[in-house]
C-alpha cells in the first residue's frame, strides 16, 4: 500500500475532528474513503466537506464495503469492543477512540480475538504524544533516582456545566456512557498514570455519583493506589470545580517531579532518601537539593501524532506509540475505582493483560444492575443491553 485507506465509524465531535484532519492534508500516508453514520445529517455534513468520501448507515455497510483498508472508531464507549472485533474479523486495521471500552471482561475478549489476526488494533491515546509526559516516562522508568514512593495526580480542570450533560440522552448515564469523570474525561490519565509508573496492585476509592450535577453518574472521585514495592498512589478528578488543576508529582527515592502548567521540574538529591534515612547523624538533617526546568524538546502532536504513528506501522512497521491491548490497564484501574466504591472493598489487581480478572464478573453484574435503573432514554438502553449479550 502507498496510502491507507481510511473509514471512520461514527461523524460525532471525535469523529469529525478526524474527518477535518485527513480533509486538511495532516495525515499524508492516509486517505479517507469512507464514513458511516446512524444520522443522515452527519452524513451529509462528511459529504459536504469531502465531496468524494462515500458513506453509509450503518458500521456494518461500511466494514463490508471493500472501500477501506483500516477503520477508526469514533462511536459511544460501549460499541468500541464489538466494532473493533467485527472490523479485525473483516481484515481491516482499528483504530480505536478511547476509552478501550467499559467494562474490562468485553475488552479481554476483544484482545483475545485480536491476537488471533494479523491485522493491527491500536487506540488513540493521544496523550502520549506530549513530550512533557514522554519525558517523565523516561526519567521514571530509568531508575536514575531510584524506585517510586509517591505519586499524586490532580485533575480538576474538567468543568462542566448541567447543560453539557443535558445535551444528551447518553450522556452521563450507566446505559449511555457507562460512567462519568473516569470513562469519559480521565482515561488519557489513567493511561498515562500506568504508562509513567506502572500498574498499581491495591486500588480503594471513593466515587461520588451526582455530587455536584444532576446527573446519575460519578463526578467526583478520589482514587488511592498501592504499588507491590509499597509505593502508594493518589488520583483526585472532578467536573464540578472551578477553574480545577492539573498537577502530576512523582516522588522518587533520589528525585521528585512535577508536571503543571505545561512545564516539567525535576528536584534532584544529593542522595537517595532511603540511604540517607539511615546514615545522617542529625535527626532534623536535610539533604541538599537542585531544581531545574525539564527540557522536553519535540512536537506535542496529539491525534495528528498517533494517527501518523498508525499510518506508518502500517506502511513500514515501525512500533506503535499506542497498542490497543494497552488499554485494558487504565480502565483497569477505573473499573477498580467503581468496584472500591460501589462496595466499601479494597480491589487487587494483579500481573497480567487483565489486571481486573478476579473481579470482572463481579464488576459487570453490578454495572448491570445500574443499566437496568439508568434514566437514560429506551432506546439506548436497549441497544447497550445487546450489545453486552452479543459473544464474539
């Protein structure tokens, strides 16, 4: 192939972005062919801006179509799983939008199958684009300054007003969305949490479900986190404060990060913390320190980034910035965070691709009772509902 041919399920706000990108030439190894769209005026606005795409009703025509090489998958949470699955069997490429999917059991399944084809499933987690974020990956995991001890991220900059969630039947319920902060905001941080510092072994946390909106989802969470070295871990979203933060502070033995307004510091010691606790003499003892601004050179690329990082995996093989069986670890964690707060316990997570399997069935049955008592409009509802009774 000299260029991949493209198709994009779903023309929402994801999904047009998408569009624009290959329309303005961003993507060069790509070429969109083809669009589908349960709503004719999505349709028509694709046509409108690319005369020459063709387009479809249903996710179904268009993976048949022939017309595409590879799909990216713009569509509500719960169909990413059944789309991906269905494209691969197809013989196309996924692309898929995040989150990986809702629930963990669905998306196992999903990377199950997937490694039974040749065909390439990746996600877009966008975020680990940002050279700020690559840098702390870096530094983390080279153990220059030791093992982790603490980590704390605060994301409070997702406001949102009761009008955001009234835009939408689906928005903000268990049948529509499948959550809230964590499912549709967060699960670039939760990626990037994992991707930084590794996958946390004890998760407890604390979900308020319509704190601050009237809504029947979580939007206020706070999440702590246990390491298997002992480290500990705490992750504070919400869409109910103004104007929010966003601040991620790594605590190494011989080091501390801090990554906030769009600037990385690294407070280096003159010793790690764990030799120095044992041999200074003086109990009120210090150790010296310097503070430096990070340079993370390169271009915070975003979509337009992983989108060419797909293209040429495709093209040229070169290694993927974001496999899609990577996604089950951040929603691995959130699945965790429901499950502490729907039932007062401490989850364990284990080694593995799913760090959730001990609990998964548990998770679901759960999950399924708030489908079942979720406002979200009848239609919706059961469209969810068969697609969680759907195998592959």
């Amino acid at each position: 192939m000299d260029k991949i041919r493209m198709g994009i399920i779903g023309v929402g706000n994801m999904g047009s972005s998408h569009l624009n990108r290959f329309k303005n030439g961003e993507c060069p190894d790509i070429v969109l062919t083809a669009v589908a769209d349960i709503d004719p005026a999505r349709l028509a606005w694709a046509k409108e801006q690319m005369p020459e795409v063709k387009t479809y009703a249903t996710a179904d025509e268009l993976i048949a179509s022939g017309e595409v090489d590879a799909v990216t998958i713009a569509t509500p949470h719960y169909f990413h799983p059944p789309m991906a699955k269905q494209a691969l069997a197809a013989g196309l490429h996924v692309m898929s939008e995040k989150p990986a999917g809702v629930y963990t059991k669905d998306v196992r399944e999903l990377i199950e199958y997937a490694k039974t084809q040749d065909k390439t499933y990746a996600i877009m987690f966008n975020q680990r684009m940002n050279p700020l974020y690559q840098k702390m990956r870096e530094i983390v995991q080279s153990g220059k300054y030791g093992q982790l001890k603490r980590v704390n991220w605060i994301i409070t900059d997702w406001f949102r007003t009761q009008s955001y969630y009234d835009s939408g039947s689906w928005r903000a319920t268990w049948s529509g969305e499948g959550g809230g902060v964590l499912i549709n905001q967060c699960p670039h941080q939760l990626d990037l949490w994992q991707w930084i510092c590794g996958m946390p072994c004890k998760i407890r946390a604390m979900c308020k479900e319509g704190q601050w909106h009237n809504i029947e989802v979580e939007d206020d969470v706070t999440i702590f986190a246990e390491y298997p070295n002992g480290a500990t871990g705490v992750f504070v979203t919400t869409t109910g404060d103004c104007p929010g933060a966003n601040r991620l502070e790594v605590t190494l033995d011989g080091a501390k990060l801090i990554c906030e307004n769009g600037k990385l510091m690294l407070t280096e010691l003159s010793m790690l913390t764990s030799d120095f606790i044992v041999s200074s003499e003086n109990g009120f003892a210090r150790m010296d320190s310097t503070t430096k601004e990070v340079e993370c050179p390169g271009e915070n690329s975003q979509h337009t980034g992983i989108m060419n990082d797909f293209a040429s995996h495709l093209l040229r093989g070169t290694p993927l910035m974001a496999n899609g069986f990577e996604g089950i670890r951040g929603l691995s964690i959130s699945n965790a965070a429901f499950l502490s707060s729907w039932t007062g316990k401490d989850i364990d997570l284990v080694e593995g691709e799913d760090p959730m399997i001990n609990h998964e069935d548990e998770f679901l049955a759960i999950l399924n009772e708030k489908i079942a008592g979720s406002k979200a409009k009848k239609e919706v509802k059961a469209a969810v509902q068969a697609d969680m009774s759907s195998t592959f």
